[in-house]
C-alpha cells in the first residue's frame, strides 16, 4: 500500500528499499559535485568532432559509459553555457561547441614501453612489438604494426579527418587516436562498438570501424561476450583484465548496486526453497552462494525482464577475466531498518 493511500483497496506500488535508496542518495550527490568534470568530458567530446556539434539522440549511448546522469540533457546540458549550447538542427536537438579550450585540445600522453629486462642495455637489432601475453600475430600482421607505430604522430584535437587521404595508413592512425582519446573519457575505459559506430561521421571514423579496431591488438581489446562487442583499451588494465587506475566513485556507487541485485536474487531463491519447504528465511544470512542458479532459472516471479539487458549480463559477472571487470568484492550493501506490521509481527524488507 502507497503511504498516501486514501482508498481501503490494496493497490500495488513499487519503492526503493532502504539500501537501494541510500545508494540513490549518494550517487545523486556524487554527480552533482563532479558536474565541472562532466562538462570537460562533453567539451572534449565537441572538439574532437568534425563540426564541434554532436546530436543529443546519439550522444545518449555514450552517456552511462562517460558518467553521465540520465537526465544530462535537461541539466548538465544548460548548466555550462560559457562550454556548450543546445540547437536545434536538421537530425533533432544537438550539443554545440561554444569556447576552445587549448589547455583540453591534448592528447592521452604515450603509453609507457615495458622494459624487456635484458642485462645489456643496448639497442635491440631488430624492432620489437610489445603486446599482452598470450597474443600471437602473423609476421605480416606485426610489419603493418611495426610500420604503423613508426607514422609521425598527429594530434587528434587539430588534425581533421578531411586533411587525409580516405583509407590511408595516416587516416587510420587519426582515427586510431580519436577511439583511443574517446576511451580514455570513459568511467570504465570500454564502451561498446556499436556505440562507436554512431559517430563514424562525427569523429571522421572508417566505415569498418570494428576491422579497424581488431586490427590494432597493440591498442584495444574486443570483447567476443554477448550479444555485443566491447571494445577496452589495453593501456588501461593489466595482465588480469583489472583497471590500472583507481576506481572511481560512480564505479564504486555502480558496483554495489549489481551487488545489491545479486543480493535480491538469492532472497528471491530462499523465498521459493522456503515456500516449497514451509520453512522461514534467514534474511540475514551473508550466503552469496550461487550453486542453485540452475533451478532458479524455471522459476517465475514477474521479475526476470528487469534484469535483461543487452549491456550487462549480471549472471556471468565474475567468470570473465579481461572481458569484464571483477565485481565480487568482500563487503555488505544491503541493510535494512527493523520493520513492523500493524501487529507488531516482525516484517521482511521486502
């Protein structure tokens, strides 16, 4: 029953519990501090682009994986006009560039060359290619490699895609660059392909965005999991598919929320094993174990389609080791307040 229920009929709402809310709250007052460093984000974002404006429609795929609350459009949008604009265009309403900040217009700096660990340091008589373990290319394969890294270097931020030749070795390393640059904005460093595809004319991206990435193993990662490509930049995780970086905040508040739903999925498997045995649950119990996942797909409750999603499969999370990052960590998200019926029986809090 809602709490201003006038009506003496059972009506069915739906409210966040107690944990769910206190993690709102947080991320809620998490974005609004860091709003200057969203807004850098989308300004960046508009410099890169071929005519410094990038359509809201399209811009909302990127949104979640850049950091960006749901309702960025409405706010952070407006909140920054001495940054961006919003405009009407042919393709619907667009982000347009309003100032050039030469201090944003620089590039990711190098990624760092690994030591090979030789005990006479001297220069190596053939050239080498660093890649990650395990990764075995074919001699031609690391030639094109070898010959690309040797392409003097353009700045992504200044060099149009126009000023090259289409399909070029040089208009493939722009591109390369602009995906890296991109990737670097981003909370997790990986997006999906699809994603990317979207602004092929926006960031002067080849048509074959997805060959182009795979051919660069040096640089990115695809992911094969799922229904969808991720791509990752490898400069950014270590040989354990971990992030090199601090995890921040928003990716913390995120990651104890696919804790809490993990959670409400063993509640809901103890409610149907304490219905078939007439026995009551233990809510407190801290087992997170998942060897009745099994049984629990056959069971039906109106809450399997919450869950689906073509981004996350929260089912597989942790059987991945560079696909995906390690969301199981010790700790305990959900916490609920002592709850009482009219009664004064005690209530679970769900």
């Amino acid at each position: 029953m809602p709490f201003n229920a006038s009506k003496s009929l059972s009506q069915l709402s739906v409210r966040l519990t107690p944990a769910a809310a206190a993690l709102a709250a947080e991320e809620s007052s998490l974005r609004s501090a860091i709003s200057d460093s969203l807004a850098t984000k989308l300004q960046k974002l508009l410099m890169l682009s071929s005519h410094h404006r990038l359509v809201l429609s399209k811009l909302v795929h990127l949104g979640p994986d850049l950091g960006l609350h749901p309702n960025f459009r409405s706010r952070l949008c407006n909140d920054h006009p001495e940054k961006f604009k919003t405009i009407d265009t042919s393709y619907g309403r667009a982000l347009e560039l309003v100032s050039w900040d030469q201090d944003l217009a620089k590039p990711l700096p190098s990624p760092e060359i690994q030591s090979l660990g030789l005990i006479v340091d001297r220069p190596l008589k053939f050239k080498h290619l660093n890649l990650r373990k395990g990764l075995n290319l074919k001699r031609r394969h690391q030639d094109f490699l070898i010959r690309f890294r040797e392409i003097p270097y353009v700045c992504p931020y200044s060099t149009a895609a126009s000023e090259m030749p289409k399909e070029s070795i040089e208009a493939e390393k722009r591109a390369c660059l602009v995906v890296r640059e991109i990737l670097g904005m981003m909370v997790e460093k990986r997006t999906l392909v699809d994603h990317l595809t979207h602004f092929r004319k926006e960031f002067g991206l080849p048509i074959k965005l997805r060959g182009m990435i795979v051919r660069h193993p040096e640089l990115f990662y695809v992911s094969l999991k799922g229904q969808r490509d991720s791509v990752l930049l490898v400069e950014c995780y270590d040989e354990n598919g971990s992030l090199l970086y601090k995890k921040k905040e928003t990716l913390v508040i995120k990651e104890k929320l696919i804790e809490l739903v993990r959670e409400s999925k063993r509640l809901r498997r103890g409610w149907r094993k304490a219905h078939l045995n007439n026995t009551r649950i233990d809510v407190c119990n801290g087992d997170n174990s998942d060897d009745d996942d099994d049984d629990d797909d056959d069971y039906d409750d109106g809450f399997q389609e919450l869950f689906e999603s073509d981004d996350l499969d929260l089912d597989d999370l942790g059987d991945e080791k560079i696909e995906t990052l390690n969301y199981r960590e010790n700790g305990h998200f959900w916490t609920a307040d002592d709850l009482k019926g009219r009664d004064g029986q005690h209530l679970d809090p769900w």
